[in-house]
C-alpha cells in the first residue's frame, strides 16, 4: 500500500490517519480497531466538511466496532486535483479503492449528508451484481437524498450557477461560513468556535475553495440518477437499514428521513428530535447511542 507519512497532516485527529495514494489523488484515510476482525463501520462525511465531523462519536463507535473513514477527494486533508470531476460516481470508487487497500470484505455502512448519496450509489451497484463488499447494514443520517423535498441553503445555490459560484467561492469568508454552519443546528451553541474554525481551514486548504462550485454539481447529480439511487433504495432487500435523523435540519428536512423511512424495505427510523444537520457533532452520545443499539439488535 502506497501511504504517505502524517507529519504534514493539519491536526491532531489527521496525525493519527495516513494518506494513500490513488490513481485520481492521495487520499486521507484514519482507522482503528483490527480490520481483520468483526465487521468495521465504514463512515462518509458530508458536503462541504470532511471525516472530522465523526470526531466526536469516534471513540464511542471505536470501543465497540473496527472503524474506517477517508475524506473524499477534493475534502479535508485529502489532495483537491483541478482535474478531477468531483462526480458522486467517482467518489464511490474512491471508497472501493481504499477498502480494497485495507482488504474490507464487508462492512456496516454509515453515511450523512453528500455521503448519503454515496452509499446509494454503492446500494446501486449491489443491485446489479457490481459491488466488491458486502454490506450488512447500512444507516442514512440528514442527507437531501430526495432532492425535490431539501430546502437548500443560499450558498448551495449560489455555487450551483457557474460564474457566479465561483465568485462565490473566492470571496467567501469565515464570517459567512460560520454563519451558515449554525443556521444548521437544532441549538446554534451546540458546536463550538474552535470546531467551527476548524471545518473551515480544513475545507480551504489547499486550494479548496476554488474546488467548491465543481464539487456543489453533485446536486445535479442526484436529479439525474434519481432513478437509478433511489430505485435502488426501494429495493434494498436484505440490508438492515436506519434512517437516523436530526429533525431540526432547515436542509435535510425531516420530511426526507421520513419518506426514506418509508421507501426503504424494513428501514428503522429514529428521530433526534431536538437536533440539526450534524447530530453526530450535535449530541455525538445520542447519535452514537442509536447507532450502537442498531448494531447491536441486528
């Protein structure tokens, strides 16, 4: 495994990580626990942070489970290339790529926000016979999967239009970052200055701001394989399923966790009832805590 040495990583949760180096990209990848034993937690992150957000509820999951995440190309403490397209297609390869590096064979999937859109491409490719793991489970967290039903944020509009998304995305400033993130939660306090700043310095190193607009056209994506992702859903026989969602999300409305709830064979529901669109930063024992009974029941 081609890895990359941590001492150049940006904080303290990334020096304990590596970063592998792949075909589009170096990619950074934090695990614990032996892989070779039981089942991991494959965690993806979310738009427009990175794996740091598992922060909070990574010792929790840990102490119970092997743990693997990666922040996407383009994300955190990953390479951000001009050239890559940043599609959600490319990204579940990534995922492929580095759980081959680590040798996973099956895992229990857990997915927020862009991620969630991620793990269906995967669900759509075990549907056709396609997908090198085996899922066991599989848990969706406040992500606008259904896209008619999100209530998307002025900045994800913005960066949607070409030109004016990319002036968008080299004005930005912490303020207005700092601003949107509260606008998130169940209870603007419920994160702190110092994690807040670090969200941001993490998703503009490097160049990342400028990769912002190509990156927001995964919105685009979700309308155009809407049938493929959420046909996929409607047919996922045979992977237990949590849809496991904060209900004060102004994006990710309850609405959607709701219907998931629904079209899903056999999904469970549960609702964080006072929490936002990162419950897992917001109350990381609450969320863990749904997360861990799931597992444990199933």
């Amino acid at each position: 495994m081609n890895l990359h040495t941590s001492h150049e990583l940006p904080t303290a949760w990334h020096r304990v990580g590596t970063r592998i180096n792949l075909q589009d990209g170096a990619v950074f990848v934090r695990t614990e626990g032996d892989l070779s034993t039981g089942v991991p937690l494959l965690l993806l992150h979310g738009f427009p942070t990175s794996c740091h957000d598992y922060v909070r509820v990574w010792g929790r999951l840990a102490a119970r489970h092997p743990v693997v995440t990666l922040d996407f190309l383009g994300f955190g403490a990953s390479d951000k290339p001009v050239s890559f397209s940043y599609s959600l297609l490319e990204q579940a390869d990534i995922v492929l790529q580095v759980a081959a590096r680590l040798g996973l064979r099956e895992v229990h999937l857990v997915a927020h926000d862009m991620g969630t859109s991620v793990a269906t491409e995967l669900c759509a490719r075990r549907e056709r016979g396609l997908l090198p793991l085996h899922l066991r489970s599989l848990t969706l967290s406040n992500g606008s999967i259904l896209l008619d039903l999100a209530h998307l944020t002025l900045a994800q509009k913005i960066l949607r239009r070409p030109v004016l998304g990319e002036l968008f995305a080299r004005i930005s400033t912490y303020t207005v970052f700092q601003h949107t993130l509260r606008s998130l939660l169940g209870d603007p306090d419920l994160i702190d200055h110092a994690e807040l700043l670090q969200m941001w310095e993490l998703m503009t190193r490097a160049d990342g701001k400028a990769r912002l607009p190509k990156i927001s056209l995964y919105l685009e994506e979700r309308q155009r394989f809407e049938g493929r992702w959420v046909g996929a859903l409607r047919r996922l026989e045979g992977v237990p399923t949590l849809i496991l969602w904060g209900a004060k999300d102004p994006v990710a409305v309850l609405a959607i966790g709701e219907q998931l709830g629904k079209l899903i064979p056999g999904a469970r529901l549960r609702i964080l009832s006072e929490l936002g669109h990162y419950p897992q930063l917001e109350d990381p024992g609450a969320f863990a805590g749904e997360l861990l009974t799931f597992l444990g029941e199933i």
